[in-house]
C-alpha cells in the first residue's frame, strides 16, 4: 500500500495582515490537498491566494480551488 506522508499548517492571521506578499510567497509552488464536499481528496500546486488571504491550488487539467486557512501540504 502507497501512502502519502501530509502535515497541517495554519496559515497566522496576524502574518498575512502584517507581512503580506513575503509570507504567503512562501507557500507557492508547495503541493496541498483539495477536499471535495464528497470527500474526494485531489493534490494540487499552490498557485496564488484570493482576497490576499486564501491559498489557492491549481491542479493538473488547469482548473483551480480555493482552500482554507488551515491547509494540509504534501
């Protein structure tokens, strides 16, 4: 059996409203996991953040989901 070793990270509030672009630079190009609302759990490319404040993650075919604050990385 194939197992991927994650780890959750909470992105800090108070980094984003005070750090800003250098701290959410941190986490692009790290691979996270989507979770549907069916369960269904994709791995994708951390590509941009909406509202400056949401990760992103931009998966093989091209299409993109929004994650929360609390992300699980691979």
């Amino acid at each position: 059996m194939n197992t991927v070793q994650t780890r959750k990270v909470t992105l800090s509030n108070r980094k984003l409203n005070n750090i800003g672009k250098d701290y959410r630079d941190t986490f692009l190009g790290l691979n996270a996991v989507f979770t549907s609302f069916n369960g269904e759990r994709t791995v994708g490319t951390i590509t941009h953040f909406t509202d400056n404040r949401f990760p992103c993650v931009t998966f093989a075919d091209g299409t993109w989901s929004r994650l929360d604050l609390t992300i699980e990385l691979v």
